[in-house]
C-alpha cells in the first residue's frame, strides 16, 4: 500500500525523524502535536488549556493540509503529564468536536517532549 506524508507550515516542523502526518489507504494518522507556536517552534506559555488548543490547532492544520477536517476523525490518543488535566483538556476538545464524537484513549505518562503537559494524535479517515 503506498503512503503518502503529509507537511505543512500552519502546524511546528517535526523535531525528529518524522513526518506530521502520513497518509496510507484512506487512513491519515497524524504524529503527536505538543503545543508549539509553528511560527516559533517555542512551546506556548499558559494553562492546560491554552495548551490543549494549541495543540488541536496544530493537528487541525495537518488535517486540512490532507483536505480532512475534524469531523473526519475516527480515534484521538491524548498523553498527559498530569491526569489532573483530563477535565480540562476534555472542555477544550469540547470545543473542536460535535457528536458522534470519536474514540479516544487518555494516557498518563512521565514527561513530554520540551516540557509540554499534553501530546494528542489523530487517526482520521478520508473521504
């Protein structure tokens, strides 16, 4: 099956080795996005929730640039530093979702890349 990756200049620049998204089949999963301005690559300052929209930003933008958006996606991966900030990081996607909502996971772990307190990915499926 051939893959297709996916890059755009509205979402940070990977930090390694990766892609921002990649295409396989009608499938778009998109790498990890933590809170990083993509016009600085400087992790944006303020609460979990200013985090958390960042973040649905940047993935919005890796969307668009596959001519997906957020009513297309099938799965959300959400890691948090601190499963403190479910509650919050949940109003926040409050905010980019509508019902049927998609399947999610929301995992605890020890540390994030720079510091950040939220990573999420996308699995997205194309029309």
């Amino acid at each position: 099956m051939l893959r297709h990756p996916v890059a755009t200049d509205r979402a940070p620049a990977a930090i390694g080795p990766y892609s921002q998204g990649m295409i396989c089949g009608r499938l778009l999963f998109t790498s990890g996005q933590i809170p990083l301005d993509p016009a600085t690559g400087a992790l944006v300052t303020g609460d979990i929730a200013a985090q958390a929209r960042r973040v649905f930003d940047n993935l919005h933008a890796v969307c668009a640039a596959a001519n997906a958006d957020f009513s297309q996606v099938v799965r959300v991966g959400i890691y948090l530093v601190d499963l403190g900030d479910f509650a919050a990081v949940n109003a926040v996607m409050a905010e980019y979702f509508n019902s049927p909502y998609p399947a999610r996971s929301t995992i605890g772990v020890a540390a994030l890349p720079k510091g950040a307190r939220v990573e999420i990915d996308l699995v997205v499926a194309l029309d």
